[in-house]
C-alpha cells in the first residue's frame, strides 16, 4: 500500500525530498527519486518524462548520488505522481524504506575488466536499510558508499561508512573501511579505521549500523556517524566493533594503504568494459538537467543503440550501457545532438549549479541561466578549472568546495572563490567580490584560460 504524502513537519527529515514527501521549492515541489545504484530503464525514463511533463514544471536534476529529482509538482498533482512512479517500479521495496536508499557504487560496478563485482554485496546492503525497522528510521542524508576499486568512481563524496577493497583484483585480500569521510587516495588523506575479511563485510554494515543505532537513541538530536565517532572517539568505536564481530578490524599496514586514484575525466566518451565487444558511451547534459524531450530521446538512443537502460552518474551525467564497440562513435554523436557534453575540456562538461532564484527563495541570482552564460562566454578555453555557481552559501549542489566557486551577492553578480586547503573561507580564497557574469568569464579565462591560476 502506497504511504500517505507526509506533511512537511519540522523534524530532520523535513529538508530532505522523497518519493513521498515533496519539499516544497520556489517553483512548486520537488520529488527525488531515488534509484538503485543510478540505473533506470528507457521505459521508467520515458515515465519519468511523462510525469514531469504532466505534474511538474518539466525539469528533472540529475543530483549528485545518481538520482533525480523532478521539480515544479503542484500540490494537486502529488498523490497522482507518487502513483505514477510507483507503477513505473521507481518504490523502495517497502513503505518506510524510501528515505535510506543510500548506497552509492561506481557507475563501472561489475563491468570493470579485473575489478571485483561488488553489485551483489551492495544490493544486499540496500534491500537491508529498506526493510529493516530498525535501519528506516536513520536520517536521509545518511550514506554508505561501496567501492570495488572501479577505474571509474566518485571517491570525494564524504560517506557515513565506506567500504573498499585493499586489492580490487582480489577480494581475498580484504575490504578497508572507515566512517565519516572517504577511502583515503592522496597520502595525505585520513587513513582507513580497520580491515574485514570480503566474508564479513555484510556483518560489518550491520555491525556499524546496530552501534550507531543504540547510540542513537541515546542521542536522538544526532543523525549522522559522524556525530558519534565525536562523542565516543575512534578508539572506543573500534573496540565495540571489534567486541561484537569478535575478530580484529585494525592493522597497522592500514595506515599507508591508498585506493588507486579513479581516472579524472573517465565517465566521459567511449567507455571500456568486461563486456565483450561492448561498451558505454557517457555525456552530460548541461548542468545536469534534462527536459522531457531529451529524456525521450535518450531512451530513444538507449533503446537503438544500447542495451535500453541509462546508467546516471555523480557527477550528474549519464552513461549508455551495452553498447557494440562499433556503434559507440555514432551512440556518443546522437548524445551531442541531444546538447549533451563528452569533451571534459568544455567549461559546461564540468560546471555545476543549484536551482538558483528559479527555483529556490534563498537564491540571490539565477545561477542556471547565469552558469550557461557564463560557460557560452568560457567555450572552446582549455584548462579551466571545475566551476560551481551557487546561488548563497549553503552550498546545496556540492557538499565539497570545488576549485572555483561562484557565490551569488545580487542579481547576476558573484564573489569568486579558487579552492585552497587553508581556507580562509569553506571555499577558498576570495579572487574578486561582486563580478558580473561576463567579469567572471574575463578573470577565470584570464587566469586559467591558458594555462595554471596565475593567482594561486
Ligand atoms: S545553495 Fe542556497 S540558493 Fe542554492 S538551492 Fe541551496 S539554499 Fe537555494
């Protein structure tokens, strides 16, 4: 039975949208869908065009854990929506499990030449926090990612646990894990809190799962791993967890071992996999947002060329799985007919943005359109950085400071932050305060257009 819509009630889960609590926007309700691992269907993609279409304003965001989110529902529409979705198969497999459909893994799990297939570990890890009691009630910002040591895998995204191979071509050697951050890549990085046996990763999920749980209730105003490794310390943690899987999770080696660096650019283009003679062909769609029509016409192109599913992204773009290697030149041509991007030296490839003033009351400027401008003015200048334009400084569309931010100060004016490790502010180091659109394209192509920041 589909649950009642929730009204938008002041607790923690409040801020968040589901597929049944629409969080209303400037422009009307926002749904998020959450997929399984990114991947949807042509037929459930041309359903969710239809849908944003009928209910909605016609956007649909791909966000940065590979869901999407349709926005603009009005209020009447709702109940029609969730219907909608739930036909298409787009429910969480119980009720109350809609929140914590959180686990994030490589769009490349199970197809990378070599790398272990981690889709099994990681389905049973999900249909767990949908069907347990205990587990539907974790926050819906609460995240496990489950890495297998792809090529291809967003490794920034700080997750509550993670967990990754020590030696991906060899399961037998074990999974590294740590709480509250990422697997450590530059030397650098914070180290990983222990190792389990590829037999015991299942229990260690559960394990880590159950003592935050009771803690939590303990701490009810708490909602993330995070807060209790602050309370309790790593140690204490360490020895519970050790307590309750009866074996030893630390080892000293731990400390030096580094997750091989995932490839810059590599869920753009022509994409290499385990599957003989195919291949998947990615691209990115304008700051990550598509309209009806592009959707339709990307499961037009899903249907004739690839095996008709579309795998998305956390980087907000898509990838064409099963694709034959011969078609894959004409598959990534239809995607740039479609205005979709495959070249990671365009601005547009890499820029990212929230809703902006459109879409959002908080929003000084109209960072959508803004960034559009902003990257026609950057076209065809190699070496720019990544960009991010925000329209204030929750920074909704990225949890990390990316190397140049673009905070919102009024209409169609920006301060410009470059990413430093010192700050002084969560976004670097200020460059320029209060540019308009085209005196940022001038300062960053000026600057990074040619070559490395001369600010820097
Ligand atoms: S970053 Fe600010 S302006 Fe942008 S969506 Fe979030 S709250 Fe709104």
């Amino acid at each position: 039975m589909k649950p009642a819509l929730q009204p938008l009630v002041h607790d923690r889960r409040s801020a968040c949208p589901g597929l049944f609590r629409m969080a209303q926007a400037r422009d009307g309700g926002i749904c998020r869908v959450k997929l399984t691992f990114g991947n949807v269907t042509s037929n459930q993609m041309t359903g969710i065009a239809e849908a944003a279409e009928q209910f909605g304003n016609g956007i649909v965001d791909i966000t940065n854990r590979a869901n999407v989110q349709i926005r603009g529902i009005r209020p009447d529409s709702e109940d029609m929506l969730v219907d909608g979705l739930l036909e298409l198969g787009l429910g969480p497999l119980t009720d109350k499990g809609d929140d914590v459909r959180n686990v994030m893994i490589s769009p490349l799990a199970g197809l990378d030449k070599g790398k272990f297939d981690i889709r099994p570990l990681a389905t049973r890890v999900l249909t767990a926090l949908q069907t347990s009691p205990s587990y539907q009630k974790l926050s819906p910002k609460f995240c496990i990612q489950i890495d297998g040591g792809e090529s291809i895998a967003m490794v920034s995204h700080p997750h509550d646990l993670w967990l990754s191979p020590v030696n991906s071509g060899n399961p037998r050697a074990g999974f590294s894990f740590g709480i509250a951050g990422t697997p450590p890549v530059l030397a650098e990085d914070f180290p990983a809190l222990g190792l389990v046996n590829v037999e015991h990763t299942f229990e260690l999920v559960t394990t880590v799962l159950d003592i935050f749980i009771e803690w939590n209730a303990r701490n009810p105003d708490a909602s993330r791993l995070r807060h209790m490794l602050a309370d309790i310390g790593n140690e204490a943690f360490t020895r519970l967890l050790e307590q309750r899987l009866g074996t030893t999770v630390q080892h000293p080696d731990l400390y030096y071992w580094r997750r091989e660096m995932p490839l810059a650019s590599g869920h753009f283009g022509i994409v290499d996999t385990s599957n003989a003679g195919h291949c998947m062909v990615g691209a990115m769609p304008p700051l990550g947002r598509l309209s009806p029509d592009m959707l339709r016409s990307l499961t037009a192109i899903a249907d004739r060329h690839g095996c008709g599913t579309v795998q998305l992204t956390p980087w907000q773009s898509v990838l064409l799985p099963g694709v034959a290697i011969e078609r894959a030149g004409e598959t990534l041509k239809a995607l740039h007919a479609l205005g979709l991007v495959s070249d990671p030296r365009e601005p547009i490839a890499t820029m990212i943005s929230c809703s902006g003033s459109a879409g959002c009351k908080s929003a000084l400027a109209a960072t959508q359109s803004d960034g559009i401008r902003l990257a026609a003015l950057l076209a065809g200048k190699p070496d720019i950085p990544q960009i991010h334009l925000t329209g204030c400084s929750k920074s909704c569309a990225s949890p990390l400071a990316k190397p140049l931010t673009l905070v919102a100060t009024s209409e169609g004016h920006y301060d410009i932050f470059l990413y430093a490790t010192n700050g002084p502010s969560r976004f670097g180091k200020l460059l320029a305060s209060n540019r308009t659109i085209e005196e940022s394209a001038d300062l960053i192509g000026t600057n990074f257009g040619s070559g490395g920041p001369s600010h820097a």
